[in-house]
C-alpha cells in the first residue's frame, strides 16, 4: 500500500539524527545510541502533548515527523563536513574473519528484518494488550485510561507502543510494528560492541560481544514481535554505555542528557528495568561521587528531572485511576510478585532461574538436572513448586529442551558460555585486577540476583533473562578475544551463528521456511498462527456483525487474555468509516470507574461480542445494558454475538 511510505518518515529522521550526532561524537557506534536516544525522547514527548490535546491523528503525527526532518537537515548543514571515524582496533587489523563474522551478524537482521516486516504481530500478548491498547489510543487519539477487561493494557508502562502506534497512524496498518523490536534487537548489538570497548576490548572482543548479542535465540525469534523485551534492552545498555562515557570522560551536558533520557525510556516501556537498571545506577552514583564529588549534584538532578518527565504522564494516569504511579492492581501482583521472602526461597529461585537456561535436546540430561535441582531443594526445605514465588499455582517446574517458541525459549550455548567466562575471570589474576570489568561483572550478576529476588517463577520467566543475557555480551567478547589460541576463538564465535540459524528460519509463528510459512500464508491467517482453532469463529463473528451495518460495537470479555486486537484488524473495511469499539465490561471494579464517564458513559453499542471463560455460568440469552436489551443471535466457541432488540 501507498501508505506504508509513510511509515519511513520517522526513520529518515532517525538517519538524520544519527549524521548529526557522526560530527559531534565523532563514532558512529555512539550517533547512532545518541541518534535513538533523541529519536526516542521525540516519540514519548510528542505522544504525551497531542495526547492532550487529542491530537493524535495522520496529520498532526505527519506534520511532527515532517518538521522534525526539516529541522534536522537544517542543523545538519550548520555543521562542518566531519568525516565519520569507523574505529578498528590499534593493535590488530580489521581482518578477513571479523568481516565474516560481521556477515553472519548481519545475515540474521536481515532475515529476523524480513520476517519483521512480512509477517503482522501474532504472539499472545500482541493480541491481548501490545496492539490492543494502540487500537486504542488511535481511537480515542489520546493515550488516556480507557475501560477494558483487560487491565495490563493500562497500567504497564507504554514506551514501546507509543513508538508502534506513531508508525500504525502513518501507515494506517501494522506493517511497521514489528520494526520496533528489530530495531531494538540491532541497536542492543551495536551497543554491546561499544560497552566492550568501553571495558577494554579490542575490535575482536567488540566483534565478539555483538555475535554473542545477535545470536540469542530468545532474541532472535523476539526480534520480529511486538513484544516490549528487547525494547527495554535497548534502552537499557543505552543508559550503561552512557553511564560508563561518563565515568571515563566527566560529566558534560550532553552525556548527561543521555543518561537520564536513556533511563527514562527504560523505564517507559518495561517495569523491569528498573531492576536492570538499579544495580548500575549504584555504581555509576558510587563512582560519580568519588570522581566528581561536589561536581554530581547538578548531573544527578538533571538524570532524575529528565527521566522524570518522560514517565511523568504515564505515572499520573496510574496515579489518577488506581492510586499510585507505579505497579498493577493487586489482582495481578500475585502473578509476580514474591509472597515469601526468605533465604531458602531467594536460593530456590536462584536455582530454578539457572536451571531454565540449561535445557538440552536429550531428555535423560534435563532429567538428570531436574534430579540436581529437587535434591538442592529437600536441602532447602523448599518445595519445587512452592506457590509463594511460583505462578500459576500448580505450575510444575520442568527443564525444556530448546524451544523455537518466542514466550519460552532459551539460550543453553550463551548460558554455558557466560559461565567459561566468569571462570576464565577468576582464574585470571590480570582480569581480578581490572576494577571496570569486575565492578561491571558484578553489577550484570546483580540484575539476575534481583529478578530472583523479586519475581515469582513463571513458565515464560526466560524472557526476563534476555536483557541479563545482552547485557553479558561484552564480557564474553572481551574475555574470549583474549585466549591464546586466535583460530578456537574464532571457530566458537563463528559455531554461534551457525547454531542459530533454526531460530532464524523456523520462529514458530512466523516461519521462515516450511509449511505454513510466511509467504505461504496470508496475513490475516498469520494473525491466528499460534490458536487456529479460533480463526473460524473470529471469521464468522465478524461477518455476521458486519451485516448487520453495527458501526457502534461493544465488547463484553470475560475471559482472562482474550484476544482482542484481530477484530480491530478486521472489522475496518476500505471506503467505510472505521466503526467504534469499546469495551462496555470489566471485572476490575477501579476500571469500572472509566465506564461512568465520557465518551464511554454515553456510547451504545448496537451490537456486543462476547468471550466468557468456559462454564463460568456469567453467559445468558440476552444482556441488558443502559436500559437496552440485547439477545443473543449467533455462537461459536469462544466468541457470542448479542444484538439490540
């Protein structure tokens, strides 16, 4: 579609930032973390003020972007023609291997791109809450609180799909959505190339870091989704390059600005990095007082008022509606959140968060490691499963082999790997001597130690850990570069791009390759790839409203994660007003409040779907709603459609 020409604009203007900041930073690695640094604050901002004003429409988005390249091209030709430094190491020449390895790296974004762009957003949590609260947004033309059933659409933090949504009101379509991932999943490598350098590594260990990155298969089947993990990454070893810039170069206001702007977009669009985060904004204050002394204050309060403001509109409207700025409502806490704090269950998620990583393809070996693992806990006094720091309850805790499933895959090679390094570490006098890289060490080790300390195990728990994961690329580039034997190094480096290539070709619900694939498919069967069972019954729902003329549609879910985002795909038609959608339903009581005021309180659906949880006893012949009577006309598993009588 013409449309999608549109979708490029904000991304020419990312190509702008970043030759702007080629002549400041004079590294192309930095411009391009500064570059999508500014890109990112432009998006929140931008989104927070329209918001307002309910100006979140084609015209007003078009206008920003557009403004923003004009501005752009402005500064860029006021500066001086500077010619970009493309570092290579001192000691060593940019050889042949590096250059193959690069290939390989590159291979994967541009295949893990392809699906990207390809294939529409499709994971569980896309259709439940990522697009959904976009649809949303574009609706409303404001990111205000909205009723819904499901509540993880309003109180999670919003960063990744406001950057989605900019790109959906552009392109009227979601063929961009899932660039916000990829993006993320090539900007987290670079970032890791540079922290190595910042470590100390030569352009072996860079190289290395950003293979060790790239190859993740958590993060390669991520890479094409709409989900907000390798979001939150990016932002993540953006804030500690920066915070590491700072510790070796002082304080200037640039960097600066990077670092509280890099923090708050972390902090916007996951609420897990702020354990990420924490164990580096410790050292990075630590260091910074005992570098600058009374030099901190004004950067301290810089860091926290810029962070501020970017998360300030997203914690006011928790705030406004449920109490408080950050967290969920208490129905939804016992999800994750530890009910027993004490040193055997702290050891016991230490152990189970380990063992999920060691999953092979031979059976007896994940049993052996289960047996390992229930023998540590007898030792404890903790039972596997304890329901405290375990969900769901009953939830059996097992050793996967690999998974090509982007909610449960792991990374057993990167896992052990990580470990050799740590070893190599302490064996080697000369690295227990190198305080940046053992004070880094221990601040990566520390986020892993805080997700066991604060979150329940879950079965999608590995998710979590591909930040951890990113975040300890540097130290393997840094480590393995340095073994004696150059040609090993080499072939390890090189057996990881290999080894991840079924986690390029065959994503479960965006393959590649093979039957049911991405080009074999058409979009909108894509939509249902990983529940088929349902397609038939969205399909025939949809039609039967349709012909009825229904431009005012309700919806009633009571099931728990009901998918939601397929109708707003499919209930739009080309030369027809889009019909409005809301929700006229919610178990949550605070939620409820949204119901009672405008627009919602007046709107009158002529029509509701309804999706209730199986036997819950709650679904009947007719709903009464506002007076109005509405009788149930048509019905398929899972979904019911009720029309005013």
């Amino acid at each position: 579609m013409i449309t999608n020409i549109f979708g490029l604009i904000p991304l020419v203007t990312l190509g702008i930032l970043w030759l702007i900041f080629q002549k400041i930073d004079k590294c192309w690695r930095s411009a391009i973390l500064s570059a999508a640094i500014v890109w990112g604050v432009i998006v929140a901002l931008s989104t927070e003020i329209l918001s307002l004003f309910r100006l979140l429409t084609f015209e007003w988005v078009f206008g920003l972007w557009l403004v923003a390249n004009i501005l752009g091209l402005m500064v860029y030709l006021k500066f001086k023609p500077v010619k970009p430094i493309f570092e290579k190491s001192q000691e060593e020449k940019f050889s042949s291997v590096l250059v193959g390895l690069l290939g390989g790296v590159f291979f994967i974004f541009a295949a893990v791109g392809l699906v990207a762009v390809v294939a529409p957003p499709n994971n569980w949590d896309s259709m439940t809450y990522h697009m959904s609260r976009v649809a949303h947004w574009m609706q409303n033309r404001s990111v205000e609180h909205y009723p819904t059933s499901y509540v993880p659409q309003l109180y999670h933090p919003p960063g990744a799909e406001f950057a989605i949504m900019h790109f959906q009101i552009l392109t009227g379509g979601d063929r961009f959505a899932n660039l916000v991932q990829w993006l993320s999943m090539v900007g987290s490598a670079i970032a890791v190339s540079l922290i190595a350098k910042q470590l100390g590594a030569n352009g072996r260990g860079q190289v290395f870091a950003a293979v060790f990155a790239a190859t993740l298969p958590m993060g390669i089947l991520q890479g094409s989704s709409t989900q907000n993990d390798y979001a939150v990454c990016f932002w993540v070893v953006c804030f500690v390059s920066c915070g590491l810039a700072g510790l070796s170069a002082g304080i200037t206001g640039i960097n600066t600005f990077k670092i509280g702007a890099s923090l708050g977009l972390a902090l916007l669009t996951k609420t897990t990095a702020y354990i990420f985060c924490l164990p580096f904004i410790i050292w990075f204050f630590v260091g910074g007082i005992q570098g600058f002394r009374g030099k901190m204050l004004q950067p301290i309060l810089i860091i926290a008022g810029v962070t501020f403001v970017l998360n300030i509109g997203h914690f006011w409207r928790n705030y406004d509606l449920f109490g408080y700025a950050i967290g969920a409502p208490e129905s939804f806490t016992k999800e994750y959140k530890i009910e027993a704090i004490t040193l055997p269950t702290f050891l016991s998620n230490v152990i189970r968060n380990l063992g999920m990583q060691a999953g092979t393809r031979i059976s007896r070996i994940n049993g052996a490691i289960v047996g390992v693992i229930n023998v540590l806990h007898r030792i404890l006094g903790v039972a596997t499963n304890d329901a405290r720091i375990t969900w769901p309850p009953g939830q059996v805790f097992a050793i996967a082999t690999p998974s090509f499933n982007e909610n449960t895959a792991t990374n057993p090679i990167h896992f052990g790997l990580i470990f050799a390094s740590i070893t190599l570490i302490l064996k080697n006098p000369i690295w227990q001597k190198t305080k940046i890289v053992i004070t880094y060490l221990i601040a990566v080790i520390m986020t892993f130690l805080l997700i066991c300390f604060l979150l329940k195990l879950q079965p999608w728990h590995s998710r979590h850990h591909l930040s951890i994961f990113v975040l300890f690329s540097p130290i393997f580039g840094l480590v393995v570069s340095q073994l004696s034997n150059h040609k090993n190094a080499n072939y390890l480096v090189a057996i990881l791009i290999l080894m991840s290539l079924p986690w390029v070709f065959h994503n479960n619900f965006r393959p590649l390759v093979g039957d049911g694939n991405i080009f074999n498919s058409s979009r909108h069967d894509l939509y249902f790839t990983s529940r088929p069972n349902i397609e038939v019954a969205y399909n025939t729902a949809v039609d039967f409203v349709k012909a009825q003329n229904c431009t005012n549609i309700g919806l009633s879910f009571w099931a728990k994660n009901a998918w939601e985002y397929p109708l707003w795909v499919m209930f739009p038609e080309p030369g027809k007003p889009a019909p409005r959608i809301e929700h006229i339903s919610t178990i949550d009581p605070v939620v409820k409040q949204k119901l009672n005021s405008e627009p919602y309180k007046s709107f009158i659906p002529c029509a509701i779907i309804y999706q209730s949880t199986k036997n819950d006893g709650k679904q009947g012949k007719e709903i009464v709603l506002k007076n109005q009577t509405y009788a149930q006309k048509w019905s398929m598993e899972p979904l019911s459609v009720f029309v005013k009588k």
